[in-house]
C-alpha cells in the first residue's frame, strides 16, 4: 500500500517542498560511521515520486526560489560578517 511506504530524504529543501503538499516527514540523526559527522535526515511517508517529480523539474519555479533563497542567506551572511556598510542607519 502506497501510504505505507516509507523514503528517506537528505535534501532538506525536498522536504520542506513535501511537507507543503501535505506529507509527514520524521527527522532523525544519521551518523557516519567512519566520522564524527553527524546529519538530519528525514523518513517521508506516502508515495513521495510525484511531488519529487515536480520539485526537481521545477514546477510552479520551486528550485528557481530555492536558488534565489540561497543567495539571499547567502548575501545577508556576507553582510552579518562586514564591519562597516555603505548605507547610513537613520
């Protein structure tokens, strides 16, 4: 049965994507056996293939917002690490 299945997901962003079209994602620890690393994985429950289908082929610009989103945190970090900024504080 479909709703039975289970898939484990790494790409947090995948999941953020399947949690809005109503799946329930489990996070756990995954730990590398040959490091000290340690990651968030998540098990999805449902068929997950359709909803992964549109997210990596971009439906609706998903991944373009991602990218954008990306670049943002990306930008706001940059800027968290500049001493002094270009613009004047009111």
């Amino acid at each position: 049965m479909a709703q039975d299945k289970v898939t484990t997901v790494e790409d947090a962003n995948l999941v953020a994507y399947l949690v809005t079209k109503g799946f329930v994602a489990i996070p756990y620890i995954k730990e590398a056996k040959d490091s000290d690393q340690r990651r968030v994985i998540w098990d999805v429950q449902g068929d997950i293939e359709p909803a992964r289908q549109e997210f990596y082929g971009n439906v609706n610009g998903i991944r373009d917002f991602v990218r954008s989103l990306k670049e943002v945190r990306q930008d706001m970090h940059t800027m968290r690490g500049m001493t002094t900024t270009n613009k004047e504080v009111d």
